[in-house]
C-alpha cells in the first residue's frame, strides 16, 4: 500500500502546459509499471493569471481504492516531490487566490525531494528557500526560466 503525491509549482498561463505535461507524465510513466494514477490542477489557480504561481498534482498510488481515498482531500497535505519550474518562487509563492507567503517547500514532507529548475548554485537557492525543521533533498536542474 504506497501513495506517491506531486506537486509541480508554475506561473501562470506560460509555464501551465510544461506542468501539465510534467504530471501527465508522472502517471502515464506509472501506469506502464501497473500503478494506478491520475494529474490534475488546483482548482483555485482557475482562472490562471500571467505570472501568478499555480499549481498542478500528480497522485499515484498501487489500487484504485487508495487513489480514491487520495482524491477525496481538496490538495495534497503532504507531497513526496515538489517541483519548482521558476527558481524566483523559492523565496516563497503568493497566488492570487491565497494570502500571504507561503514557503516552495511547505509541502514537501519529510525526507522528500525539492527539485528546482535553475542555473544557481545549491548554495544560492538555499539562501532563498525557507528552512524546514525536516530534512528533504534538493535536486536542481540545469534551466533557464521556460
């Protein structure tokens, strides 16, 4: 009984279709290894907004009950892998339908995996990300902005 959550964290209407193909992606991969899965959008982010964070969630899970049970919460709690496409929202997103800052790793559970697209050193992006009082891993991917 495994349930694997991701959270793909984009701005707005330019990087929506990378996200939406990256979770796409995520659940095609899983299903030819006989998981069961599905991506979807936060439903809050609609209408998108130029420039504004959103975000998009993959849940793969190994039987169609635990998929369910995953669906039935509005977003994910806790996720096993955030992944950041823009390195500026490492200081923290604020979308147009939340308030207040909230950190890029909020998410990211215990022992997870942050992965940042970036041409900055770890040391840098450290400097930006909010600290967690829980280890994860950082993982950043040689990019320009999409």
């Amino acid at each position: 009984m495994a349930t694997l959550a991701v959270e793909v964290v984009y701005r707005g209407i330019f990087q929506r279709t990378l996200a939406r193909n990256i979770v796409r992606n995520i659940v095609f991969a899983a299903r030819k290894d006989g998981k069961i899965g599905t991506a979807f959008g936060r439903y809050s982010d609609s209408p998108e907004r130029n420039g504004i964070p959103a975000k998009q969630f993959a849940i793969v899970c190994d039987t169609a009950l635990e998929l369910e049970e995953s669906l039935a919460v509005y977003e994910a709690k806790n996720v096993d892998v955030t992944i950041n496409v823009d390195d500026a929202m490492c200081k923290g997103i604020e979308s147009w339908a939340w308030y207040g800052l909230q950190p890029i790793n909020e998410l990211t559970k215990a022992g997870g995996t942050l992965i940042v697209t970036s041409r900055q050193s770890a040391d840098s992006l450290l400097e930006d990300i909010h600290q967690k009082e829980t280890p994860y891993d950082l993982a950043i991917i040689p990019s320009t902005v999409s």
